[in-house]
C-alpha cells in the first residue's frame, strides 16, 4: 500500500496520534517508512479525504487533525502555491524544495497539537514616511497554512454556492460572468450594483462568518483559528475597496471565499425572489401567444442577479415599481441582516436601455441585437461579391491548369502507343488496367460536360444555332422529304431542347432569385421585430478610464501621443519591453469579452508600443526610426542566451485575439504600479528567491518601485487618480527583493503577482 492510501487511511484520530508521536521522537525512520516519501494529493483524492469527515449530524467535524495537519494535504497547498515560470527538469522535487524551507511533517504535528504559532508567522510591514500605515503578511509557513484551510473550504462550500455567484472558484471568473451577462440576460428593463462603502471586517463580522461556517463544520480548532488569523490582522476582508482579486500583497487567497461563505445567506435570498417571480409569472408557450394574436409578443417577468466577490448586480425585465420593492429588500437584508454599510447614493435605480452602468470594471447597457450583430454594409457586400469574383477566376485558372495537364497527359500516351504501334512491338500489361483508364476518361468527360451545362451561354448559343434558320422545319419542305429524315430530325430537335434549352435553367435561376430575396426580406422583418422585441446586454471596455489611466502613467502627453516615460531608463532594454509587454497583455486579456475590443488594441498596438520604442530611443539617445530598425516594430530583444525573444503582443497576434477566454484574468494594477530595478548591495549571502519553494542560485536583488510615488499622485484622491485602479500598499515601496531571472521575468509579464512572492524574508529598506 502506498503513502496516499495511507494518509487517505489516517483518518482516524488515534492512527494521527500514533503517527505524530513517532515524529516527535529522536529515532530516524527506517528506509521502508511510507513517511520518508510523500507525494501531494490529487483533487478527487482531497476531495474523498474531506468527505470522510462528514458526520450523521449534517456536519463536517474534526477537519483540522484529519484532514489539514496531514503531511500530504499540507505539500498539496505547497503546490498550488509554487508556481514555476519555466519547466526545469533539473529542479528537485516538490517535497524537497519545501524541506528547504520547513518540515512538513513537524508543521502538521504542530497543527495537529494545536500548538502552531500563527502570531510568530505574522511579519509587520511599516510603510516609511507615514505613521500608523501597517501591512501584516504571512511567512511561507502560515501561507501554507492559509492555503490548505481555503482547499478544504473550497471542496466544501464550492457546490453549494449558487450558480449566479462568480469569483474564488473554479471555472467562474470574470470572463465566465461576462459571458452569463451577454447570453442568458434578455430585456432588462431596470437595473442597480450594490456599492458599499469602504469598511473591513470587525469582530462582529468575523463572529457572523464563524456562525454561518459552524452550520457546516463542527471544529473546536478550525473556528478559534480563523479569529487568530483576523485578530492578527493577517487575513483581512474590506468590502468597497479595489483589491479583492487583483492579486495585491494586501489581499489574501482565503479572502476571496470566505467572501462568498459570508454572503451565502444573501444568494439563498436573492434565489427565493427570482423563483418566486417565476411562480408569479409562469411560462407562456408560442402556441397559446399565437392563438390570441400574431402580433403579441410575450416578455416574461424575470430577475437576473449576479455576484463577483462583493460587486453584486441586480436586473429585472418587470415595472420600475418592482426593482424599487427588489432595492429595498437588498439594501435592507445588507444593512440588517448581514451588518454591511450601503453607499446609498450610489446604490441607485438606472434604465438598462437608455443608461449604462459600471459593473466589473466594464460599462453595461442593454442595446438591440442588431447593435451587437449588425447586418453587412453595401460596402462589405460589394468587397464579398468582389472576394467571391477574385475565388471564382482562381478555380477557373486551376481547372484550366488541369485540363491543360490531362491533355499533355492523353498526347504522351497517344504518342507512347503509337510509336509502338509502328514498331510492331506487342503490348504486354501485367496489370489490366483498361477499366482504370477507362474511368479516368469517364471522369473528364463528365467533367466536361458538367462544366459546359453549367455555362448557361454556351447553351443558349448552341441552342439557338441549332434551332434557327434550319430549312427542314418548313412544312413545305418536310412533305417531301423521306419521314425516317423527319422522324430523325424531330427527334435530334427534341434532344436539343431537352438538353441546351436555357429555358428551365433562366426559370431555376429566376427561382433562386426569388428564393434569396424572400430570405432576405425574412432576414429583415426579424431583424425589425427583434430590435423593436428583445434587448441584449453590451459590454464595453471603459475607454475614457483607459485613456485617463494611459495619461496618468505616461504613455501618452495631453494631447493624446504617445512620449517616453524617463523613470525606466535605469532598466535593461529586455526589462522595459517586459514591463511594456506584461501591461499589454494584461489589458488584452482582461478587456477581449468587451464589444469595443478593437479600441483596447488600437491603444497596445499604438500608444504602448510606440511608447516602448520612445523610451529606449530617447535611453540610447537615438531617433525613433533608429530604435524601430534595431528593435524592429514588434520589439526583438535579446535574452540570456543572445537570441532574439518577441515579448511584446505582435500586431497579427493582436488582431487574432477575441472573446475566446474563460479565464480568471486580473486587472492591470499588480503590472501597471510596480517597477523592479536592480542595485549593488554588499552583502555576505543573499536571501533565496522570494517566489514560492523556488531552490535558484542565481539570484539578483532587485527594489521594488511603485507608479504612485513616482508620479507623486496620492492613490486615495479620486480626482487625480482612476477611480477602479487598485493599488499597491505603500509599505512595499523602496524594499529590497531577491528573485531569480525566471520569476523576476514572469513578475514583469503579469504571469505571477506579489501574491505569489514571499515579502516576508527579503523586506529591507534601502536608503540612498
């Protein structure tokens, strides 16, 4: 029997006990131990593992000892937390990188024991310059910690959310909610986003989470544990902010769930309203909408909520008078049941037709389908007509291409048979192959023919030479002619009508004709009667945000072009496309569901990438033309090796890009605000790399500069900054962090966030 069935077997609380008590002893294990090798669970596995906890109380007990103090359950949350840029087979093993760090083993023993100090795993981040501006982050240690209980909590809770609750889980993320918006919302006529303000939760709040979790767990340790964690401000849910999701160093991988698990009651009553609106209004079928009147269409009264984390949006197809009922039950379970501070202000009622509203960091607004699907132009249909032209010609050269290769073909083989034939030699085939040849000819001459007959021209042509001026149509001339002649001629002219008469065929084209235009004229009166019946969700990328940010930043001066930006001149040319590169990408990935998509491209395609060549023609003190001869336009950069790497979006690249994603992609902040560069510091050994069990020698300090202070701009003052723009806590500014070449790479390309580096170990303030 192997490790995991084992650990999977160590359910029981005495086997654990048993097992930590040998761990604790000074005795090594024997090589045979199953203890000496451990290997991370599987998801099935995870998920069998915490199942086996639940109990006929209708509760999951015990998780802590059973379940997160296992060696295997604690290396599964190492796992998800390391997140390699490059594969190396070179790297050692997952096991042995997080025994680098901390024993496995000693940690679950201690979980097990409640003896783990999560206030010694607590590391205080004072920002300089501003007093009271603290930041509590976990070590490696309590990030595993926090990781394994979000598992157990996701295998848990994950399906019992409602299905109109998106963020913090798997296969729900932005794109996925957009995509609900855009394809299952039909006719809002009202609708309203929930704002609340800004506020973090208090001991009540926390009281109230543990609450609703005891109605699903039964765990003396897990609950007096999750107070700890908030008591030392190490995990911490603010509701209202621009954090949650974005992965700032100032939110947390439990936050997000924990948010749902706190709004759960909140879902359960939002889907009791909408099944009661369905009771209210019960389905109407075609048929009996018909029967009363072919100009009826039926609109059903319905109510669409969706929820991303704490942004909430409610819609319904119904009155005015009924979203003003549906508001005040929302505001009022927010503001009573769950404690929460509403922004009433902004909480308001807008017309889903003739408003758009802020939701997701994306404007929304209910449009006809035709704004969506809108039908060709005349210009797009001429450039089709003269594409389906430019085809034709081009099949037609091809089969002329053919038929000039089968005749040079049928004159070497009449040229090699008669040549023997005037030798007098004796053909000899070890094969028949008479038949084959046969249907080779058999082939083309229906090819022929086909392509004749389907020249209606040439039949009319052949027609009408066939039939006209022929003296053997005369009566005169036919009673004095044999009948067998007349017979034979009547029938060669009933042939000839029945076969290149243009007649059925100009009726078949005429029906054809007829047949496209009443398609056409159908096509139309839908078109009408949807646009004038149905109303479809847009979604748009805020372009004026993007423009104000793309200023603010320094892509572009007032008068919208794009300029250098000076503070990256201290970094290597590959570093400054990196940095171009990861801001490109992150906006292409978060902004391709939207309608207005091509905008979003115009802005990487033109303005970033000409900033880009700005600012490493103005570093090397050259022209713009110079740069683009040696970069290129689509920014070649050398790399370690001396050969020529594109990080940057390439224009063929971009255009191809669509709504094709159903990721989880965050917003631009981690990438836009912060800027790494490198420094010479004397010291007698360098910290190891900051990105999670990463075992590289090959480590360089880098300090780490945010845009804000940069810029001088005070993130807090929402009329000098962009409102939705998250930014990065202050106290990370100017601090020194070691990072190895592939993870200082992946954190300049948006492909890992400062969630995903351990600030706790290398936090040093550097003082010029």
């Amino acid at each position: 029997m192997n490790l995991l069935s084992r650990v999977c077997k160590c359910s029981n609380r005495p086997i654990l006990t048993g097992y930590f008590r040998k761990l604790s002893s000074t005795s090594p294990f024997p090589q045979t131990s199953p203890f000496n090798s451990i290997n991370p669970l599987t998801q099935s596995e995870l998920k069998t593992l915490v199942l086996d906890q639940y109990t006929k109380k209708g509760k999951f007990s015990n998780l802590i000892q059973n379940v997160i103090a296992l060696p295997a359950v604690l290396l599964s949350a190492c796992q998800n937390l390391t997140k390699h840029g490059s594969r190396d087979d070179s790297r050692p093993s997952l096991f042995d990188s997080v025994s680098e760090q901390f024993s496995v083993h000693e940690m679950g023993r201690d979980i097990f024991e409640n003896q783990f100090d999560v206030e010694a795993c607590c590391v205080t981040m004072v920002a300089p310059g501003k007093k009271g501006d603290t930041l509590v982050l976990p070590n490696l240690k309590l990030k595993v910690l926090i990781e394994a209980i979000r598992m157990v909590f996701e295998v848990i809770y994950d399906e019992r959310f409602v299905t109109f609750a998106y963020g913090g889980r798997v296969g729900m993320g932005r794109h996925t909610a957009i995509r609900y918006l855009k394809s299952s919302v039909e006719n809002p006529n009202w609708w309203f986003t929930v704002k609340f303000n800004p506020q973090k939760f208090d001991s009540l709040h926390v009281n109230r989470l543990c609450v609703i979790i005891e109605e699903k767990i039964d765990d003396h340790l897990l609950v007096p544990l999750l107070k700890r964690l908030f008591a030392c401000k190490v995990v911490v849910v603010e509701l209202g902010g621009c954090f949650i999701g974005r992965g700032l160093p100032q939110e947390n991988s439990l936050c997000s769930i924990l948010i749902n698990i706190y709004f759960t009651n909140f879902d359960k009553e939002i889907h009791s309203l909408r099944l009661q609106m369905n009771r209210d209004n019960p389905k109407i079928s075609s048929n009996e909408v018909v029967e009363t009147s072919s100009n009826v269409f039926y609109k059903p009264v319905k109510i669409y909520a969706l929820r991303y984390l704490d942004e909430i949006l409610i819609a319904t197809s119904g009155p005015k008078i009924s979203i003003m009922d549906l508001l005040r039950k929302v505001v009022g379970y927010l503001e009573g049941i769950l404690e929460l501070k509403v922004e009433r202000l902004k909480t308001a009622i807008h017309s889903a037709v003739s408003e758009k509203i802020d939701f997701l960091g994306m404007e929304l607004q209910a449009v006809p389908p035709s704004v969506l699907n809108p039908p060709m132009s005349e210009k797009a249909i001429r450039a089709r007509k003269k594409y389906l032209r430019q085809k034709e010609v081009k099949l037609l050269e091809l089969r002329n291409a053919r038929e000039r290769n089968r005749k040079k073909l049928g004159l070497k083989i009449m040229s090699h048979v008669f040549k023997k034939l005037n030798r007098g030699a004796e053909f000899k085939y070890d094969a028949h192959i008479e038949n084959r040849v046969g249907e080779i000819f058999q082939t083309w001459a229906d090819e022929a023919v086909q392509e004749f007959m389907g020249s209606l021209e040439e039949r009319c042509n052949w027609h009408r030479m066939l039939t006209s001026g022929s003296f053997l149509s005369l009566p005169h001339i036919r009673d004095q002619l044999p009948q067998e002649l007349v017979d034979a001629y009547d029938d060669f002219q009933e042939q000839v009508d029945k076969h290149l008469s243009p007649l059925p065929a100009m009726r078949d084209l005429k029906e054809k004709e007829r047949r496209e235009e009443e398609e056409y004229e159908q096509k139309y009166a839908e078109r009408i009667v949807s646009d004038l019946t149905k109303r479809r969700i847009k979604v748009d990328a805020p372009i004026e945000l993007v423009r104000k940010l793309v200023r603010l930043a320094g892509f572009t001066n007032n008068m919208g072009r794009p300029r250098p930006i000076q503070f990256l001149f201290s970094l290597d040319d590959a570093d400054i496309v990196k940095w171009y590169a990861g801001i490109g990408r992150r906006w292409l990935e978060f902004f391709c569901c939207c309608h207005n998509f091509k905008m979003i491209k115009t802005t990487v395609t033109y303005h970033l990438r000409f900033s880009c060549i700005l600012t490493l023609a103005e570093k090397h003190e050259s022209t713009k033309h110079e740069a683009m001869k040696h970069y290129t336009k689509d920014l070649k950069v050398s790399d370690m090796d001396d050969t020529e790497v594109v990080y940057f979006p390439t224009e063929r690249e971009v255009k191809m890009m669509g709504d094709e994603n159903l990721s989880d992609p965050k917003p631009v902040d981690g990438a836009l605000t912060l800027l790494l560069t490198t420094f010479a510091v004397e010291m007698d050994s360098l910290p190891p790399c900051a990105a999670h069990f990463c075992c590289r020698t090959d480590i360089v300090p880098y300090r780490i500069h945010l845009l804000q202070n940069q810029l001088n701009i005070n993130s807090s003052n929402e009329d000098k900054w962009v409102w939705g723009l998250g930014a990065i806590h202050e106290t990370v500014n100017r601090k020194c962090l070691s990072l190895c070449p592939v993870h200082k790479d992946d954190l300049l390309l948006g492909r890992i966030t400062l969630q995903d580096v351990d600030l706790t170990t290398s936090h040093v303030d550097v003082v010029d």
